[in-house]
C-alpha cells in the first residue's frame, strides 16, 4: 500500500476548511515544507513533521497515513 501523504494531507487541510498558511502556523512547519509535501516534491516527509502536521489538523497519525 502507496499512501500519497501529500493528497491525504491536502484531503484533511480542505476537510478542516484550512488554508496551507493557516496550517503552518498551527503545525509550526515552515510554508515551502507543507507546499513541497502537497505538491508531491518531498513524497516521504519526517515522521516528526508529519507528527507536527497531524497535531496542527487535529487528528492523530493513523488518520493521517490510513486509506
């Protein structure tokens, strides 16, 4: 199982209603990190941005990574 982290994250952004510069302020991510994870340029981000990136959606890791 490929899971395409940018689309999931992308998926849950829209469904929290959030814009990518709301996101990294909540998530304390710099912006270029979340655009390049969405944009499918960084495909296998830090397992502590992700973390940071789940905590800032407010949803857990699972959530994130599942299909």
């Amino acid at each position: 199982m490929i899971v395409d982290i940018g689309k999931r994250i992308k998926h849950w952004r829209k469904e929290r209603k959030m814009t990518q510069d709301a996101l990294v302020k909540k998530a304390a991510i710099p912006y270029t990190t979340l655009a390049k994870i969405e944009a499918g340029i960084v495909m296998n981000p830090r397992m502590d941005t992700l973390i940071k990136i789940a905590a800032g959606l407010e949803i857990t890791i699972d959530e994130l990574i599942k299909e």
